[in-house]
C-alpha cells in the first residue's frame, strides 16, 4: 500500500483549472525515478499521457498508463536498540539492522494504473468525469470524479468544484483476508485574473475515508513487546490552498503558493511552495523550485507505548516531522512540435521526535543509559529524477 495515492479531486486548481485552456493534441512519455537514502525505498516509474483532442463538438480525452516498481527497505516502526537485530518483512524477506540504527525490513512491490478522464466544454462550463484503476499485490483501487470549470465576468473568473469516489480493497499478503475502504471527497476553489500579469486563486478540500486504514505489515512497541498497529477507521482530511501567480516583462513567472492541512487524526500541516518558470532563447525553458514543509504528529503516534491503548501508531509518516525541496527542470523544443524535459529534485526531511536507542533488555520502567547520537525514522533525503519527451500533433 506505499504507492496509493489520494485522488486527484484533493489537488484543487491542478486538474481542475488546467482544462480550460484548449490545447492541441499530444503524446507524452514521461520516466520517473525516485530513490530515499540508506537504502530505503526506490521507485522506478515510466508512463504514457495521451491528450487527444476531439474538436469543439466532441471535447477532449486524457489517457493515463502508468507502472510503478518499488523495492527497497521500510521502517518496521520497531524501536532502535543496540543490539543487531534482524526483520523479515512480509513477503518472507529478511534485514540484519545494525546497532543503534532504526530497524528496516526489505520489500518489493508493482503498481499498475490506468486513467481516463473526458471533458466537453459546454457554453462557460468544462465539465469532466474522470475513472481511475490501480492494483498491487495487495491493494486494489478503483475512482470515479465528476469536476467543472465555470468560466464567467468576460473570462476573468473561474468556479472550479468537483467531487469524487473511490472504492478500495485492502489484501494483506500475511492474510488470505481482505478489507474494505472507501473515500469520498469534494473540492472547490475560485480563480481570478487580475491584469495581464497576475492571477490569485483560493480553493479548499475534504475528503472523507472509512473502512480498513491501518498499515498491516507495520508493528508498535508496547513495554517489552510489539503488537500490530491500530488506528481509527475514520479519517476526515482538510486541505486549503492558496495559488499566485504573477508574470514578469523579460518573460519569466513566479508561482506561489500555501497549503494548510489538518485532519481529525491531530495532524497539522504547512506546505510553502515557489516555482519559477524562465523562458529562454531557441525555445529552451528553465524551472528552479523551492518548498518548505511541516507537520504535528498524529494524537495516537508514539515510538513506543507504556500500555495498550484503543489507538497506537508508530508510523514515522504520522510523527511531527520538517522537510525541504530544492529541485530544478529544463524543457528545449527540439522541434516545433516536439518538448524534451527533465530535472530533478533533493529532499533533507528530519523528524522531530528524537530516539535513543536502548538495551534490548530495556523497558520503559527500566531505561538505559545510552548517551550516543539520537535518531528518529522519518530522518531520510530523497532524491527524484525526471524525463519527458512531448509530442505535438
């Protein structure tokens, strides 16, 4: 389950905003490759986008094609101690985790997805509908979305608001089990320009989740022992967006933009983002970027626990924890219906929640006196690479 994604009604403006502007045909392929240090997870990810444009009378459709292959080494949410210790992860693979290091258990996983989304514009409306499908070996995925640009004062202002469905399938490979999980979710969102050089624009979204929401293959310390992870099997999401964009005489744009999230998990977060787009002579284009993340830990999160509790996580991804991006693109012409890209990012996260490693002999009532460097598992940099070549017809 570490490549389900949230659907993309979440992401306000992105989709939403960028179907009002026709554009012509094309065939994109795309090749994403994503590595996290210390020998953690890696991503390779090639795909297809076709946009095909079917005239005024007949709109437009998107096709997705993607595939993701995954492998790599995982935090098992165990607590650091100073003996070696081995994991062995569900799929039967094991991991010797060195003194004081935070215990990993090795995995390998695929993804398949397909998307297709058709749009027609009608009058000052773009309305979309928008089916999705993935699976993994032990996830299946399955969304619907319904969206609408609404174009009104002379084209100036856009109404954007959608909604969407999915309706998942949790498979553990531990288990010949499955579980249930279902999310709902709407967006809306108001774009407006003010001039030839600035656009603002504010949009927000909920999505609701219920069913199976733990992560199965992950365990939490409880005194002298570890138990499997509980967590609620509600969850509402709030996200709030806040989009500029302004465009510069020597024809370079600067977007910015701030998202406040928070759920009913106790999870707060702030996400600043600027990107700068430069266009250059001979039909070259050169987009630096720079975002800054941080969030609060979840009220149930703990790297260990005295006792059982109704709740309990030790999920780094629910820990407080800061990051930042630094990243940069390039897209040439290479001919005028033809974009090579590529780029790449480089990301330094830190958690907040600092562990000393212990005894194996340990507990809570008894801790040890270790005094060497603390560490936290969501202490990780990623670093993302990216190519893509567009065709125009």
């Amino acid at each position: 389950m570490v490549l389900q994604g949230m659907p993309w009604v979440v992401a306000g403006i992105g989709v939403l905003g960028g179907r009002v502007a026709r554009a012509q045909s094309s065939v994109e392929l795309r090749y994403l490759f994503y590595s996290e240090s210390d020998g953690r997870t890696q991503v390779s990810n090639p795909s297809l986008l076709l946009h095909q444009d079917l005239g005024d009378a007949f709109g437009q459709i998107d096709l997705l094609l993607s595939h993701d292959a995954v492998s790599g080494a995982s935090p098992t949410g165990a607590y650091p101690t100073l003996s070696v210790t081995t994991s062995t992860s569900a799929s039967g693979n094991s991991s010797t985790n060195a003194a004081g290091k935070i215990p990993m258990a090795q995995f390998k996983d695929e993804r398949k997805a397909e998307g297709i989304t058709y749009s027609l514009r009608m009058g000052a409306h773009l309305p979309s509908i928008d089916l999705s499908h993935s699976v993994e070996k032990d996830y299946i995925a399955k969304g619907t979305g319904i969206s609408d640009a609404w174009t009104m004062f002379e084209g100036r202002g856009t109404l954007h608001y959608g909604l969407s469905w999915s309706d998942d399938t949790v498979a553990p490979v531990t288990s010949n089990l499955q579980f249930p999980k279902k999310e709902h979710g709407y967006a809306l969102g108001w774009t407006w320009v003010f001039g030839e050089n600035d656009l603002l624009d504010l949009s927000a979204s909920r999505m609701n989740l219920h069913g199976d929401l733990n992560e199965p293959y992950l365990i939490v310390p409880v005194g002298a022992t570890t138990v499997a992870e509980r967590r609620p099997d509600t969850r509402v999401r709030d996200a709030y967006f806040i989009k500029q964009a302004h465009y510069f005489e020597w024809d370079g744009a600067l977007k910015t933009s701030y998202r406040y999230y928070k759920d009913d998990w106790g999870i707060k977060a702030h996400t600043l983002d600027f990107t700068y787009d430069q266009h250059l002579d001979d039909g070259w284009l050169l987009t630096p970027r720079l975002r800054f993340y941080s969030q609060s830990a979840a009220s149930f999160y703990g790297a260990q626990f005295a006792a059982p509790q109704p709740y309990l996580s030790a999920d780094y991804r629910l820990s407080a924890m800061a990051s930042v991006l630094v990243g940069c693109s390039v897209a040439v012409d290479l001919a005028d219906n033809l974009t090579l890209s590529f780029g790449g990012t480089y990301q330094i996260q830190q958690g907040r929640d600092r562990l000393t490693p212990l005894q194996a002999a340990a507990t809570l009532s008894s801790p040890a006196s270790y005094a060497g460097p603390s560490t936290s598992a969501a202490d990780v940099n990623t670093t993302t690479f990216t190519l893509g070549l567009k065709w125009r017809y």
